[in-house]
C-alpha cells in the first residue's frame, strides 16, 4: 500500500515545469552589465513610456565608474529659481575644465587660472563669479524656457555607480531568458554570463559644482585683497623615488589620479521597445543553434556531490563534514540519456 504520509508531502513540491537550460557562449567583444537604480521604485522604470528615457549614458571602462543622466520634468512641481542656480553652476564649472564630479572625477577641482596673474596665456579661463552672484538669475526665470533650451538651467537626474566586477572570488551572476522552442520542444532556459553589476544611486553633481564656484570666488576674492602672486621659476633637486607603491593608501591615491584623468565615453541607449534592443535581445541572449550544443557533465562524483551539500553545523559556528555515504545510498542525478560514468571532465559552456 502506498503511505498517506509521502504522497502528501510529494502534493506539496509538484514539478510545475521543466525546462531545457543552455549557456550561451563567452565572449570578449560583448559586455552584459545589469544597471541596478536603488532608489527608483520598479513599477516606474526609465523608458520612453515612462517619459523617463534616458537622455545619456557615460563610462570610464578602466576604472569602472557608470552615469545615467535621467531627463526631470521642469513643467511640474519644478523650482525654477534653484533650477537656475544649478544649472548655471554645472555650465560655469564645465566651462572651465570640470568633466566629472565626486569620486569618478578622484575627488579633484579644476580652478581657472586668474586673468590677473602675470605669465597667464591669452584666452586662459576667467574665475567665475557664483550662481548666487550672477545678475542674469532673474532673466534666466522670467524666460525660463529659452534659458532651458540654451543650457542655463538643470533639467536632468545624474544616477552614477561603480561596475562591480566578477573577480573570480565571489558569485558568477547569469542572465536567464526564457524562450519557446520548435514544437513538442517546450520552452528553454537560456543562461549568458554577466560582466558585472553596477548599482546606481542619485549623485548630487550640482550641489559639487556651486561649492567649487564658491571656492573659486573665495580664491578671487583672496588675491583681489592680497595681490596674485607672479608666476616665478622654481628650483627642483632630483630624486630617487623609493620602490613600493603598494599600500593601501598608495594605491587609493593612484586609482584616484587615474580615474581623474580617464576621459568619458559616450554610449548610445536604446529604450527596451525600440527594434535595435529587440535586435541586441535576439542575438546575444540566446544560443542560436541548440541542436548542436554540448552537454553539461558535472565534475564531481555522486559521492562528491553529496558530500559538498549535505555540511551540517556543529552547533559551534562551524561546520563538520557529513560522513561519507556508501554506494547503495547515492542519488542518481545525472541525465537517463548521458552515458553511465561517475566523473567527468570540466563543465563545458559553449
């Protein structure tokens, strides 16, 4: 007779579904990044629908820093004046060499070079007055569209972050997709591997821009009362540089400096409804011939495998290994079609 008890707790796990799961190729040329905005609710995602697409998106590969630049509706809700402000401040800096803020930038200022100071070449950069200070404020809000239009005021969210790159040592994210196959097939599971992930948070790039302006007007304000100080020549002794290079605050310093001088590069975005990221979707997400892929062999025996999940806790904090089960008690969990062999080779994902 069959017992109560097991077809019971057999209806509570029923197998809804089964899936054919395929890995799909590695590939150097092609660089999957999943973009995590940790503050933006998912039921209002940045697309088009949304009215929210993005309107750029920038990143320095070598140090891995990631900006989201999202379009702010400046018809609603939207204060104007302090929108000028920022928006004058962003320009003002940007105008004088700024490229990044905050830590994609090393934490490091451009000031301008004063026009007062002697050996200051022609055309150098003039130290700007602060937004605050500005007179053209008042104009800019009273024909606040046609300032828009020519860049005097802030109109987009900044989202920025660090890709956070599999080093080996941690979890190896994947994509899955799902897709239907030929008939009788079913649907199939279809695995690519991620590059990395980056999680993105508001970055406050105005309020970085209206305290360097602040700083450069201190500094003007500074050598207006005490004089620029001449550009005089300067004797240097030569030195050996010790060998070394490698603590910690060594090497902070020298990612700061890199990530300062790498340049931006511009990326073109595609909303998710557009043909080309259907495109992108089709082609680099699935395994485009199924019938000739590779099977998955695991590398580990029945008695390895079991051996490796069934570590239980020694009520200390740790964990003691499980005893080594006899033949009799192993679990078959390989494929009825693979040919009968206890251990493999490595896994192939092709």
């Amino acid at each position: 007779m069959t017992d109560p008890a097991a077809l019971d707790a057999e209806d509570k796990d029923p197998v809804v579904a089964e899936y054919d799961v395929y890995i799909t190729p590695n590939s150097e040329e092609q660089q999957l990044y999943v973009l995590q905005y940790l503050n933006r609710p998912p039921d209002q995602p940045f697309t088009k629908a949304t009215q929210s697409q993005p309107a750029e998106l920038r990143l320095k590969k070598e140090s891995g820093f990631v900006e989201v630049d999202i379009p702010i509706d400046i018809h609603h809700n939207y204060n104007r004046p302090a929108g000028v402000r920022w928006g004058e401040s962003m320009r003002k800096t940007k105008g004088f060499g700024q490229t990044a803020f905050g830590i994609a930038s090393g934490f490091e200022r451009t000031m301008p070079r004063a026009s007062n100071r002697p050996g200051a070449g022609e055309g150098a950069p003039v130290a700007a007055a602060t937004a605050d200070d500005d007179d053209n404020i008042e104009e800019y809000v009273a024909h606040f569209e046609d300032a828009n239009e020519k860049g005097h005021v802030l109109n987009v969210q900044t989202f920025g972050g660090q890709i956070l790159k599999d080093d080996g040592k941690g979890p190896s994210y994947m994509l899955g997709t799902f897709r239907h196959g030929r008939p009788l097939e079913g649907y199939q599971l279809h695995l690519t591997r991620l590059n990395g992930l980056v999680q993105l948070r508001t970055q406050f790039h105005h309020i970085d821009a209206s305290a360097q302006l602040e700083a450069v007007s201190r500094r003007r304000e500074k050598e207006s009362q005490e004089g620029a100080k001449p550009a005089e020549p300067k004797a240097f002794l030569p030195t050996v540089k010790k060998s070394g290079g490698d603590t910690a605050a060594e090497l902070n310093q020298a990612f700061m400096k890199s990530a300062n001088q790498e340049q931006w590069n511009k990326l073109n975005y595609f909303d998710e409804d557009s043909q080309d990221a259907y495109t992108a979707y089709s082609e680099r997400l699935f395994l485009p011939e199924v019938s000739d892929a590779p099977k998955l062999h695991s590398a580990l025996t029945n008695t390895q495998f079991l051996d490796t999940m069934s570590a239980r806790s020694n009520g200390k904090g740790g964990k003691n290994k499980a005893p080594k089960r006899t033949a009799d008690e192993l679990i078959e969990i390989s494929d009825e079609s693979d040919e009968e062999e206890e251990t493999c080779g490595e896994p192939s994902l092709s």
